[in-house]
C-alpha cells in the first residue's frame, strides 16, 4: 500500500465514515450496531471505534484487492462486535 492510500486508512477517518454513516442511517446496520453495543455497557467513544475496525477491513480489500465493497460481510463484523475474533483471520 502506497503512502496515499495510507492516508485513506486512518483512525480520524474511518471514524468520520462510521459517524456519517451513523447520520445518515446507511447502512442501517451501522446505527443498530451503535445502538446494541451502547446498550450492551460499551461506551459510545468505543463502540465507533470498534465499528471503525469492521469498517476498515473492506476499506483495506478495496484498496489492496480492487475489489467491491462488501456489506455483507461488514454487517457481519459488525453484527460480530465487539468479539473481534474476525481480525485474526
């Protein structure tokens, strides 16, 4: 990965995305997922930056792979939080 798409990549970002994402209701599964981690005991700070980690493993395969973003699988990381168990695959 090059230093420019480096950038895309960051923590302030991504957690930019979710918040709009979290604005805008799209995916819807996004505000759910906020909403059952708040719910569950997670703090709000926390929970959108767990959110962001689901977040950036589809940014990362389009990036590295070219590939479509994939909400399926990014529901079910998010459907997953907070187990990350995910992250070591």
């Amino acid at each position: 990965m090059d230093k420019q798409q480096d950038s895309y990549m960051t923590e302030e970002t991504l957690i930019e995305v979710v918040e709009n994402q979290i604005a805008d209701s799209e995916p819807k599964k996004v505000k759910e997922t906020l909403m059952r981690l708040v719910m569950t005991g997670t703090p709000r700070e926390e929970a959108i930056q767990l959110m962001a980690c689901a977040l950036a493993i589809e940014v990362f395969d389009v990036m590295k792979n070219g590939s479509s973003f994939n909400t399926i699988r990014y529901g079910q990381n998010l459907d997953a939080l907070p187990n990350m168990d995910w992250m070591e695959d």
